[in-house]
C-alpha cells in the first residue's frame, strides 16, 4: 500500500476525479510541451458525462492557461482500462499533433497511465486487514503505530496540516449562506442546521451538530472551495464531521485525533488498495462507504477499542453502503452527495458505538465485506456509476 498522505490531499473540489485529477495530468501535459501554444483534450466515459457539472473543462484549461485549449467531450465512449479516460495533445499552428498522451483519472485525485494503482509506489508490506490485524496482536500495539512504522516522521506534520483544513472548512461552512454554483440552485443548509444544533441538548445535540459539520464541508467542496479527499472530494464530510464532533462535544487532544487520522487513513488504504475508492469504478460505496468506514475506524479507536473492534467498526459501516450509486444530479456534486455525506458521518458513529458495546468478534471479516463492496461495483450497470444517467440522476429534479 502507498503512504497515507496519498489518501489525505488539500486541495479545490468539487471533485478528486474530476477536478483534481484532470488538472493535475493538464499540468504535466503542459510541463512536457514547452513552447506548445495549443491543446485539444478529449474527455471520456463518466470523466465526460458529469464532466460539466464537476468543471472539469474549467479545471483543465485553467491548468493549461494562458494558452488555448479545446474541450472534446465523449460520454458514451469508455476506454478499456478505466471510466474516466482523458487523452491530451499539443497542436502546433496548422493543428498538426505534436504529442499526445493517454491516462486516466483513478479517484481521489491520482492519475494512471495503465488505469491500476503503481505497485512500486508501496511502503507498506501487510495489505490486508486479517493481516494486519494479526499483527497488532502479535506486537500488542494499535493500528495507528503500524501506520506510524511505516511512514516517515513527516507524515505526522502532513496530518497536522489536514486536520488544520478540515477545521477550516467546517468553520467557514458554517459561516457560509446562500446559493451553491450549478443550475439546481440548491441553498447551503450547514448554518442553519449548526443554528438550530445549538438549541438542542444531549444526544439529539450531537446528531445535528454532525449533521451541520458533514454539510459544512460538503458544500465548501461543491462551492470549490479547499478541503482535504477523505478519501475523495465527494465524501470529503465525512471525516472531519465525526472528529470535529470529537473534539467539541467529548474534548478529545489533537494527538488523539491525528492518531484517529492515522488509522482511517489506513482503512482508506486498504479499500483502495483492495477495492476502489472511484465513483465511476464501483458507485458511491466506494466513496461515502469508504469515507464511514474511515471515520468509524478512527471513532472506535479514539473511545478505546481494540484492534478487533476497530475492525469490525470498519466493517459494519461499509457494509450498509454496499451496493450505493453514484448518480449525481446534473452530474453536480450535490444532490444526493452532500446530504450522503452528513449520513455517512451518523452511520460512522453509530458503527463506532456498536462495534464498542461488542466483543470486536463477528462472521463477516473486513476483507470480505471489501471483496463483496468490489464485487458489487463491478456488477453495478454502468448508468449507475457517476453517468448522471441512472438512479436519481435520471429521475430530473423535478416530481
């Protein structure tokens, strides 16, 4: 498996497939061509079909800015080795090409050549949970200081700087009123849920205080603005929800929470590594699912669980995500993406609780419930896999 800060990127939504990783290849493309004034790029599969609503256009040709780029969209045409295809040339005067290049955007704002994640990039030798959780017990030590083992000592200041953005961007949501950018026109709620959160007491309190700090981010990220991929820009709520809600409502350290940090990084780890975290390669499972199975993880830990029940705590909030569609209204991250995110932090919550009042022992293993959430991805029709064709996608928004 890779570092865990490749899971945990600051960046601009409102999408890590979509936006982050199209520009970041549009970068590189331009860095290869100097004196090259000229660009045609041409837009594949789900890259193409909810490409307007994510701004990817805008975030290619801002990448290749000052100079001319031309926008090719092809939605009904996939490439073999992944959904979101993106092919880039350099054109000289009379448009001849100069060079071109293939590659695609893989989710949470990487990018593939051969549409697989680079094996050569791994640092970490154990890659499933069964073994890792074997580990844990064989050295009675927790998940976080397996991922410390394997990570440089900067890894803590790299998390020291995600927990800072993502205390930011709940901040400014918040704070934020108005209408989010895209034709549906749809108002922020994350002021006026924290408002109301204020006057509760108890447990209702906590609920939708979680609820207001998961909108929070969400909507920063489909207004562009910086958030951190949790795993991805789409699910970016999640996390830092359910540890905000941690560290306002139970007083939890930043030390405590940057180890929770740790070990959700590593269950994203995990899923990527053994599944996908693509909207456009097995739904929104692969998203939201893999951000409440994070959060969970990290919950469990920071209350106390063992590694056994920070297993199981992962596996229980995956496993009612399974089979969950991406279907985008308008292909904007939006409907139904922020409210899934406030959703999947209470889901991440409730997991955590019940995995604590557990022995952590259960039938159903973490790798299994990953094995059956790729199966599930990969069985899932294609409309239903960030098209904006199928699902609610296609219901319009109206009715």
């Amino acid at each position: 498996m890779e570092s865990i800060k490749e899971i945990f990127k600051i960046g601009y939504g409102p999408s890590s497939s979509h936006t982050m990783g199209p520009a970041k290849a549009a970068a590189i493309f331009l860095g290869r061509n100097p004196g090259i004034k000229k660009f045609r790029v041409t837009l594949y599969g789900s890259l193409a079909a909810t490409g307007k609503g994510h701004l990817t256009d805008r975030a290619v040709q801002d990448a290749l800015s000052p100079y001319s780029s031309e926008i090719v969209w092809e939605p009904d045409l996939f490439l073999p080795a992944h959904p979101n295809g993106i092919k880039f040339e350099a054109l000289d005067k009379a448009d001849n090409v100069r060079d071109e290049w293939i590659t695609y955007s893989i989710g949470g704002g990487d990018i593939s050549d051969s549409g697989q994640r680079d094996a050569s990039a791994h640092i970490y030798k154990l890659n499933t949970m069964a073994e890792i959780l074997k580990w844990c017990e064989e050295n009675g030590r927790s998940m976080w200081e397996f991922v410390e083992m394997h990570e440089t000592p900067a890894l803590w200041d790299h998390l020291t700087e995600v927990w800072k953005v993502m205390q930011e961007a709940i901040e400014r949501g918040i704070e934020a009123e108005g209408v989010l950018p895209g034709r549906l026109n749809l108002p922020r709620k994350a002021s006026s849920f924290y408002t109301k959160a204020r006057s509760f007491k108890g447990t209702l309190a906590r609920r939708a205080f979680t609820f207001a700090f998961a909108l929070a981010v969400s909507e920063e990220n489909a207004a562009g603005g910086k958030i951190v991929t949790a795993p991805t820009c789409g699910s970016c709520g999640v996390i830092p929800a359910v540890l905000y809600l941690l560290k306002t409502q139970y007083d939890f350290s930043e030390k405590k929470i940057l180890r929770g940090l740790a070990t959700a990084g590593l269950i994203g780890n995990l899923i990527k590594t053994n599944a996908s975290i693509s909207g456009a390669e097995v739904g929104c499972q692969g998203e939201v699912g893999s951000a409440s199975s994070m959060a969970a993880a990290a919950a469990e830990q920071m209350f106390g669980g063992t590694p056994g029940q920070v297993e199981y705590a992962a596996s229980i909030a995956m496993e009612h995500f399974l089979g969950l569609t991406c279907d985008p209204l308008l292909g904007l991250v939006q409907i139904p993406c922020i409210e899934r995110n406030a959703f999947g932090a209470a889901r991440a919550l409730d997991a955590n609780m019940y995995a604590l009042l557990s022995d952590g022992h259960h039938i159903v293993s973490f790798d299994r419930v990953i094995q059956a959430m790729k199966q599930t991805g990969h069985d899932l029709p294609r409309i239903y896999k960030e098209t904006a064709e199928g699902g609610l996608a296609a219901l319009g928004i109206r009715g």
